[in-house]
C-alpha cells in the first residue's frame, strides 16, 4: 500500500508500507527522515494521521503515531501479506 507522506505541511512523497499497527506505522520513501521529526501519514478510510520518526535506516524509517488508531477502518489487520 502507497501513502501520501507530508512534513511540515510539505508534500514529502509517497512511502511504501512495510508494516502498520494501532500505534506505530513503518515504510520505505525516497525522501530520508530524521529522527525526532513530526510527520503526517494519510490513510484511506482514517484521513491524515500525525505521527513522530522513531528509527529510521536508510530509506526505512519507523514512526509511532500520537493517538492509537483503529484498523478496522481501514479493513486491514497488521501481518497480512500486503504489508509483506
């Protein structure tokens, strides 16, 4: 699944998912994140969700959001081969 990535209001691209859960949310992107720095994933069925860089690695990066959100929303379950 392909999300829009935006920082500080800047349109950062679009990242790969590579793992998402209730609170936290990892992807692959071009643009390179530092840690520490606020982003905002949107996914579809939730709408924009802020979320800090907690691990980054190249072009790897690990985020966990402020606020848990619900996967049911967005009818997918952490673990399911989309996100392999």
């Amino acid at each position: 699944m392909e999300v829009p990535v935006s920082l500080g209001g800047k349109e950062m691209g679009e990242s790969r998912t590579l793992d998402i859960s209730e609170i936290s949310f990892a992807g692959s992107a071009y643009a390179r994140f530092q840690i520490g720095q606020t982003i905002f994933v949107e996914i579809d069925g939730i709408g924009i969700v802020p979320a800090k860089i907690v691990r980054t690695a190249g072009s790897r990066f690990a985020a966990r959001f402020f606020e848990p959100i619900d996967l049911k929303l967005i009818g997918l379950l952490a673990g399911t081969p989309e996100f392999s």
